[in-house]
C-alpha cells in the first residue's frame, strides 16, 4: 500500500475525535460523582444517624452540587457541539480524499513578508508563492485503504449519535 501525506493528518483529525471523546467521557464521571455527593445529602436528610452525617461532613451544600453539575452539563453540550464538527470535517476529508493544507488553507500560495532596499530606504512588502508544505497543491491525497477505513470508523462512531 502507498501511504499519502494526507493519511497523517487525517490520522490527527482521528485523534482530535478521540480526545473529544475522552473529554466528553471526563465530563460524564464528573457528573456521576457530583450525584453520588447529591445523593449522599439526600440521604442524610432521609435517614439522619451519626453515620450518614460523617459521610457528608466534607460534602459541599446542594446549591453548590448543582451549580457544578449545571457547568458540567453546559461544557457537555460544548464538547457534543465539537464532536459533531469533527465528524462532519472527518466526512468532508473521506467524501473529497484529501486533505486541506492548514499552512495555506488549501490555496497553494502563502503570503510572505519581503524587504527591498532602494537609495537606502527600506521598503516591506507581500510576496505571495507556492506553499512549501504542500508544495503548491493546496492539498494531501489520503490513500484508498486508509480512506476506506477511515469510512469505518466513522460508520461505527455514529452509530453513538443515533
């Protein structure tokens, strides 16, 4: 098989799928702890012995449980919001084969700052030529066997989102 430039960074985009996920998860544990805590209030309340009041001692107030499951919830939201763009630049890059330059934005060209110097006045100006990380394509081919299994993964992950 013949790897292409772009096999690499879709790979990183898989990555920062990953860490989303991870992140996401993150956000899910927290939450579950924050209602073990929550619940251990309620249970004080429900049944007051000596026991269940050591148990919430170092437990913050309700008001304050709730205020951070409320940011938790929120920052869920954010991380659902980033997955779903992932999953959509990830489909665009299989769907298309390649890859966009970032150094370029897949332009083929950058913008580069040059000086002159005339009469011993130095003057800057922009000079714009071919990218020298994508050598002027603008873009990276992604391999047939990578994009296919790339396709994989991404019929396998939204499966989650349904």
């Amino acid at each position: 098989m013949v790897m292409q430039n772009g096999d690499k960074y879709l790979l990183s985009f898989f990555k920062n799928l990953q860490s989303a996920f991870k992140d996401y998860a993150h956000n899910i544990s927290e939450i579950s702890s924050l209602l073990d805590k929550a619940i251990l209030r309620i249970n004080v309340l429900i049944e007051p012995t000596i026991k269940n009041e050591l148990k919430v001692y170092s437990v913050p107030p309700m008001r304050e449980l709730s205020g951070k499951m409320s940011n938790c919830i929120n920052q869920l939201r954010e991380k659902k919001e980033m997955i779903a763009k992932y999953f959509q630049n990830i489909n665009e890059i299989l769907e298309d084969g390649k890859v966009k330059c970032s150094d370029c934005n897949g332009e083929g060209k950058v913008k580069r700052l040059r000086y002159e110097r005339e009469e011993g006045i130095i003057t800057s100006f922009y000079e714009y030529e071919p990218c020298p990380t994508c050598g002027g394509s603008g873009y990276f081919a992604i391999s047939e066997e990578v994009r296919r299994q790339g396709y994989e993964i991404l019929k396998a992950l939204k499966m989650i989102a349904k």
